[in-house]
C-alpha cells in the first residue's frame, strides 16, 4: 500500500510531497533536494501529512 509522505527541508520551510510504498521501504527516506528558498540543494527528511 502506498501511502503519501511529506518531505521537509532542514534548512527552511519548504517541503515536498511524494509517496511511498511502506511494505518495502519501513524506516523513513532522505533525499538531497532543491530548495527553492535557499537555492541550494539541501538535505530533505520524511515527515507527516497531517
């Protein structure tokens, strides 16, 4: 089941959406995104859609 995850910038406000499958991915995902605030590429971590 795949299931919609939020993931938030560290270094701003800024977060993407995304989804993922929990059977196959159980522990959370970081990723290095593009954050448009800081215009750097930053470290992006898994949170909740509330």
């Amino acid at each position: 089941m795949r299931e919609k995850v939020k993931l938030n910038s560290k270094a701003s406000s800024y977060y993407y959406t995304t989804s993922k499958n929990k059977r196959t991915t159980p522990n959370k995902l970081k990723f290095r995104k593009f954050d448009p605030n800081t215009r750097k590429h930053e470290e992006f971590e898994e949170g909740k859609i509330k």
